[in-house]
C-alpha cells in the first residue's frame, strides 16, 4: 500500500519524518491491504531511515496467495520506529508460514535500530520476525519493549543473528498456537537483555534460547519474566548452548507434561532466585554441564524430580540447590503468576535486581524469590465453633 523506497531529502536523526493520525488514536486511521507478493505489504520500507510510524491501524487482508504483512523491512533499513499502533495479521491457519508475519525483515538486507514499542499487534504466523545475516554480520540495537502480541500461531516474537538485542516488558498470550510454537525465540544473539516479559498460553516452549553469548564483564540478563505454559513435550524455557548468562528472579510454571526448565547443549549460565514449578507432574529441570543453579523454589507434583533425581539428591549427590527450596510457591492462578503465601516471602539472595516485575522496590537483604516482590500473607486455617 505504501512503499518508501528512496531517502527523503533532510533526514536525519534530528529531523525525523512522523506519520501518525491526527488524534493520536489508532483506531481513527486504519490503513488496509491484500498483500499479493512476498515483498508486498501494507507499509514497506527499502533503505529507509528515520522514520515513525505512530497511532495507525495496519491491516494485512486475507488472499487466495495466502500473503499478509502489516511492516516488511527490506534491504538495509535503520532507525525505524514503530510505536502505539494496532497491527491486525491475517487470521487463518497458514499454508506458508512465512507470508504472514506482522513484522519482518528481509533475511539479505537486516535491519538495526528498529524500536517496535507499546503496539497490539493480533494474529498471523508470526507477530514479529526479524533476523541478520549470521554471526559475523548481526543485525545490532533492536528493541522490542512493552507490545502486547495475541492469537498468532507459531511464535509472538522471533529473533535471530542480533547484535545488543533488548526484549523487555511484552504480554505474549495466544488461544491459537499451534503444538510447536514459542512465545519468544531467540536464536545466535550476542549481548541480550530479556526482562520483565509475561508469557502465557499453550507453547511447546515459553522461551526458547539458541546460542546466547555475552562478554563476562557484560552477562546476558535474563530477568524477572512470567512463564506459563502447557507442554506434553517442551518446557517453559529451553537453552541450547550459551555463555555469560545470568538468568534471575524469574518465575516459571509448567501445566504439562513437560518440563520446566530444560538445556540441551553446555551453557554457562548462573541461575539465581527464580521459582521453577511444574504443576504437571514432569520434570522441573533438566540440568547439564555450565549450570550454576542455587536459591530457588522448585516443585513438581510428579514422581520425578530431574534428571539428576530427587531433590536431595541434587543437594547430596551433586552438590547443587544447596539453599533451595523444595516447595509449592502458590501462585495467584496458572495465568498470574504473582505470588501472596508467607511460606515463600524473602527467602532470596541479592543479586543486583532491584525491582520486580511491577517495577517495585526489592529487599535489598532478603528479595523475595520469582518475579514477584510481595508482602507475604499468613494463611490461618479455619476451624468451626
């Protein structure tokens, strides 16, 4: 429908060019479109800089060809934001999945310096996707923050070949997903910051973690998200290889079969204060080699703890979880993952995470474990007359 592909005489990161309605209300000016090719969508870019667009509701129509994309960023585009607006993908069970992606780049051209923030973007394969070209030539500076992403059917957000790569503060809930979908995929990023991200629905994985890496003097920090998810065969978060990763005050819930938390390569991560629950029955860890795990909740209601065994004998035997808790951590629902029982208030440890979830000041003494910092409420048993 709209294609920017020229430069616009005076840009620059001064003097940027805004398009937005004259409300400040998305849902005043809608911009529709039947996308009928792959580098077809409702707005696409094309070497394009400096560029807003805000207050708008983008729509991708459903076609015969099965294409439908709200944003494509094509070859070489920076400093493109994208904030407050409602981005509608096609809403149908894919044939191609790649057609229908809310927001995507082209794979030849990556794009850096892309801020996607505050927006609702709806349904489609994918809500947001985007990818560099490969380790040696990342995409660098994206920020993903604050969006809240629905009823799409493989992954709310897919992210691979990034460079300082920001994920922070999304609500990711889907009724439509399909078995092997992921909240949130991240794939061969270096220096990654995802925090405060709320995941909830029926994913194979909640988050799933590919060749994460940082510097040691700058960790990847992996902090105080909600999980949730329903698994017969994934987990809420899944690592496969990673170095310097601190994943902190997290809490996860397991509502399959499935697993927890789960790593199927050698990563090198600290893993301090989150709460790892499986109200399943499965496993809540399958820990290997580089893990650095104490100070947690953890709980399954099934027979079988890890793949180490037993909680004790992961504090016997292994010499791991040694200040651990084997206990259930009560959460609010299986979709609020906040937490009111006196049984889990400020048994933590400081670790540099001054506020939760909420934004609340922690205990800088005794944090409480998980995402949450609370006021813990005694439960007193009622006994009749």
């Amino acid at each position: 429908l709209l294609s920017f592909d020229f430069a616009i005489p005076g840009i620059s990161d001064s003097a940027w060019v805004v398009f937005t309605s004259a409300s400040n209300n998305a849902q005043d000016v809608t911009l529709r479109h039947s996308c009928m090719s792959e580098n077809n969508a409702v707005i696409n870019f094309n070497k394009s800089h400096f560029i807003e667009i805000k207050h708008l509701t983008l729509q991708a129509v459903h076609n015969s060809s099965e294409y439908g994309c709200c944003v494509n960023l094509m070859d070489s585009c920076t400093d493109i934001k994208i904030n407050h607006n409602i981005l509608l993908g096609v809403d149908t069970v894919p044939l191609y999945i790649n057609r229908l992606v809310n927001i995507r780049n082209e794979v030849v051209g990556m794009a850096s310096d892309i801020e996607i923030t505050n927006n609702l973007l709806r349904h489609g394969a994918y809500s947001i996707q985007l990818t560099g070209l490969g380790l040696g030539s990342q995409a660098y500076n994206n920020s993903i923050v604050d969006n809240t992403i629905e009823d799409f059917y493989y992954a709310g957000i897919q992210l691979s070949r990034q460079n300082n790569l920001q994920v922070s503060g999304n609500k990711i809930s889907s009724i439509k997903a399909v078995s092997s979908s992921n909240g949130i995929y991240i794939s061969e990023v270096n220096q990654l910051k995802a925090e405060k991200n709320s995941i909830y629905g029926s994913f194979q994985y909640g988050m799933y973690l590919d060749r994460v890496q940082a510097a040691s003097s700058n960790p990847a920090s992996i902090s105080n998200n909600f999980i949730s998810t329903l698994s017969s065969n994934g987990s809420s978060v899944h690592f496969i290889y990673g170095e310097n990763i601190r994943f902190y005050h997290n809490s996860l819930l397991q509502r399959g079969a499935g697993k927890v938390f789960s790593n199927s390569n050698y990563t090198q991560a600290i893993i301090r204060n989150n709460i790892l629950s499986n109200y399943g029955g499965g496993y809540v860890c399958n820990y290997y080699n580089g893990f650095n795990s104490d100070y947690n909740i953890l709980y399954t209601s099934g027979p079988t703890f890890s793949n180490y065994g037993s909680f004790s004998s992961l504090q016997t035997t292994y010499n791991m979880e040694s200040h651990s808790y084997n206990l259930d951590p009560q959460y609010m629902s299986e979709s609020n993952l906040h937490l009111f029982h006196e049984s889990v208030n400020n048994t933590g440890t400081p670790v540099g995470i001054m506020v939760d979830i909420d934004g609340e000041i922690r205990d800088s003494l005794l944090p409480d474990i998980g995402a949450d910092e609370f006021t813990g409420v005694a439960v007193v048993p009622c006994v009749d007359p």
